[in-house]
C-alpha cells in the first residue's frame, strides 16, 4: 500500500468515526428530549396530585405508584419546589410526604455516593429538613473531599443555623486557601444570631484574611454596636482588603463611635482604605472628619478626592460651605469640587 492509498483509507476512517458520532450525539439529543417531555408530563400530573393530597383527598399510594423506577428522583425534586412557596402545616406535611416516600433515606443514602454531583443533589434534596439526625449526616460532609459539596454542605446547615463552630467551619472548609466564594457572605451572616461571640473570637484567631473579612462583613450587618471596639480594632491589620471591609462594617453599623477609626483610616498609605474611610464619613455623619476630607480634596488619588468630597456635601451646611469655599480656588481640589456640587444641586 502506498502513501496515496494509505492516506485515503485514513481518511474514510475518520470520515466513519465522524459519522458515529454523530449519530450518537444525535440519538442522546432525541433520548434527553424524550426524558424532558417526558418529566414535563409527570409533573403536570402530579403538582395537583400533591396538592389534593395535603388536602386529604387523594391516597398515599396513589403518589407511590409514581415514584417507581427514576420516578422518586422527580418526586423528591417536584416537592423540594413545593417546599419553597408553602408555609405551615402543609411544609411539614411535604416533609413527612418525602419520608413516607422513603425519598429522604433515598437522599441520605445518597450522601456516600462516590460521585461528587450525586452527593451535591443529595444535598440540596435535604436541605430543606429540618431534623437533627438528617443535619448531622449533612455536617459530616463539611469535611468532604469535594469543595462544592463541602460549600453546599455548609449553605444548607445555614438556612438551619446549625452550623456548628465557626472556627471548624474554617478549617472545613479551608477559607482563604481554597474556598472564596461570595455564598460564604451569606452564611457568615446567617451565623450572627447564633454565633457573634465566635465571629469576634474570629477577629483575633491565626486564620487567613478572607476569614476576618467575612466575619467583619457579617458582623457588621448584625446591627449590634456591642462588636463595634471588636471590629474597629481590624483598622490595624496588615491587609488592605481587611481594613477596607472594617470601614465598610463601620459605615452600615452607623454609630459615631467610629470616629477614631474613620480619621485613621483618612491617613492610610493605600488608596482605597481613604476613599472608603470618607464614604464612612459621610454615611455616618462624622462632622469631626470634615478638616481631614478638606485634606483630602487634594489626594493623589482621583477617587479619594471623589468620596471625600460627596462625603463633604452629606455632611450637611457645615461641609458644604467647606466644599463651596474649595470650589471657588484654583486647585484640583476646586474642580472635584465644582462637580460634585454641580451634580449634588441638580439632582436637588
């Protein structure tokens, strides 16, 4: 065989191969089609089902004889979307229907599935239950191998405020080294009612930067002024990203005692921390701050001048007479000034 007859038969191979998989991909697409129209048919059918039957009309085993086969897989996911929009009564009625259905052993046996997607749907199946036993079997995957599941683990127990220790939590989930997801916010800030000592505790810990910073996110959001000398203190931490998210806490907590906090943050060596030192300022109504803003009018960064100015003007008569008095010079302090107060009053 030469190389002309060697290259054609080569040719016509991939040329079947192509073929083949095409043919394949096709028939999964038919398939999936099929199994979509096919759920869509069930579920049609059983919305109301299971809606008689929280109303006593229609029969267990009339919901059974659905969850046959991959059948159970639907239930679990068509009564989870229930679960969200029901109060009451009927909530625990839909729970109590999963376990009659056997379909929340199904999810917990699920737990243990070699595969992480089958493990997170597990999950997401329980986590809606509320029962002891189920939440401990879904605190022992905080520590699986997966970072997903290990996430998803620590979401669900959330909605729950079960989740355990803080500190754990970390080390779990190795926040800072691994994890640093923005679903973390959220949980941090489920964990306030429940856990603000320990979110305090957190502030002083050998634990990563992204730790400190959502536990100051989350107490910050906790409207209790008892964590502000805790949070205050982070002004001093060696992370840009720390000190700013202390400002930031300090400007939705909204108490004066911040002032010696905003005033040094106005004289950090980084940008950022001033610019969000005098949006705190202004937010807060720190009045004191306003000989520093003044300052700041003439920072070498474009943004610092920006928030030092707004901060200026939300700080009432006093600050806008300052700003107008800028405004009037020729300076760059006069031309951040003119515009902000050139937008301020058009606005007014």
């Amino acid at each position: 065989m030469n190389f002309l007859q060697l290259l054609w038969v080569v040719s016509v191979a991939l040329a079947a191969v192509s073929i083949v998989i095409m043919l394949a991909l096709t028939v999964r697409r038919v398939t999936l089609m099929r199994q979509r129209r096919h759920d869509t048919k069930i579920r049609a059918e059983l919305t109301p089902l299971i809606l008689r039957y929280l109303d006593g009309d229609v029969a267990l085993d009339v919901l059974r004889e659905y969850t046959r086969g991959q059948g159970s897989e639907l239930m679990g996911e068509l009564v989870a979307d229930l679960l969200y929009s029901v109060r009451g009564g009927d909530r625990e009625n839909l729970i109590e229907l999963l376990r009659r259905l056997g379909i929340i052993e199904l999810h917990l046996s699920a737990l243990q599935h070699r595969t992480a997607t089958k493990r997170a749907a597990a999950i997401f199946g329980l986590s809606l239950v509320d029962d002891p036993p189920v939440l401990d079997r879904i605190r022992d995957l905080l520590g699986d191998p997966d970072p997903d599941v290990r996430l998803l683990a620590a979401q669900a127990l959330s909605k729950h405020r079960a989740i355990g220790p803080v500190r754990v939590l970390v080390d779990k989930l190795q926040i800072g080294t691994v994890e640093n997801s923005r679903v973390l916010r959220t949980i941090f800030r489920n964990l306030t009612r429940k856990h603000t000592d320990e979110l305090v505790e957190l502030l002083d810990d050998d634990v990563p930067a992204a730790a400190k910073i959502l536990a100051i996110d989350a107490l910050g959001r906790s409207g209790n002024f008892a964590v502000i000398d805790a949070i205050s203190a982070m002004i001093a931490h060696d992370s840009e990203d720390v000190r700013v998210m202390t400002l930031r806490a300090l400007a939705e907590l909204e108490h004066p005692k911040a002032l010696p906090t905003v005033m040094r943050g106005l004289d950090d060596e980084h940008a950022a921390v001033r610019a969000t030192a005098a949006t705190c300022a202004g937010r807060i109504g720190l009045t004191d701050t306003i000989p520093l803003l003044l300052k700041r009018l003439d920072d070498n960064s474009w943004w610092v001048r920006l928030r030092s100015a707004e901060a200026l003007y939300k700080l009432g008569e006093t600050g806008i007479k300052r700003l107008r008095d800028s405004a009037s010079m020729s300076s760059e302090a006069a031309r951040v000034a003119g515009l902000v107060l050139a937008e301020k009053e058009s606005l007014a």
